[in-house]
C-alpha cells in the first residue's frame, strides 16, 4: 500500500474544485439566481459581496482537494478508477449536499424547490468533479 500522493492530491483537488465552483456558479447564479435573490431578501441579509464570493470559492476548492484526498484514500481498498472516485464523489455529494441541505427542506427554512434543486444538481457535479480529479491523481 502506497502513499498518498499529496502534490497530486492538490493539484486533482484544484481541478475538481474548479469544476465544483463553475457548477455552483451555473446554478446559483445563472439557474436559481432569483429564487436565492428571494431568499436572501426574506431574511433581511445584504447581496453577497466580493469578500463573500471570495470565501465560497476557496470553499469549493478545499471540497475538491479534500474529495480527491478521499479518493486517494479509498484506492486501497476498492481500486484505482472511476468507479471509485464516483464513489468518493457520493461520499462528498451525501454528506455536503443530501445531509447538508437536507435539514433546510425538514425546517422549511429554504423553499423545496430550491433544496431539491441543489441536492439533485450536486448528486451530479459532484461524482464529475471527482472523476477529473481522480483523473489526474498517481500515486509515486
């Protein structure tokens, strides 16, 4: 059993974060805009400002790292490949997005739509996100 490929971790995880925030981007922005403009409103907060958008983007790109991190970790046991780094994107997708975003639909605190958006839209971008990743990842 090898090590873990830091340097490629890093550089897989910044790929997959690349494409966890151009998703996120797409969907928030592009996709759901209005219906976040409303939600924003309905709890009286300002726009998102540089600083704000900032921090998300840095958050999406430790996401990627530490998703290839997991892939990298998991190899051992199932195997190098797609399959696995869907599997690790699962991993990521359920326990950022299904649980993560599961108690706004459960407390009505975000509308349904706009939860179910998010999850389903995750469900997808996440398991990619990690197959780019995994994509550029070797171990020594």
């Amino acid at each position: 059993m090898g090590k873990v490929n830091l340097s490629r971790v890093i550089w897989g995880g910044l790929l997959a974060g690349l494409i966890l925030n151009l998703g996120e981007f797409t969907l928030n922005e592009v996709l759901l805009g209005k219906q976040w403009e409303s939600v924003i409103k309905t709890f009286n907060l300002p726009p998102a400002d540089g600083a704000t958008i900032s921090w998300f983007i840095l958050m999406g790109f430790i996401l990627g790292i530490v998703t290839i991190w997991l892939y990298a970790a998991i190899r051992p046991r199932f195997g190098a490949g797609p399959k696995t780094a869907i599997f690790a994107g699962l991993v990521v997708w359920f326990l950022g997005w299904a649980w993560g975003f599961g108690w706004t639909y459960i407390t009505g605190l975000y509308p349904a739509s706009l939860t179910f958006s998010t999850v389903i839209w995750g469900f997808f971008e996440v398991p990619l996100a990690a197959l780019a990743g995994a994509w550029l990842y070797k171990e020594d």
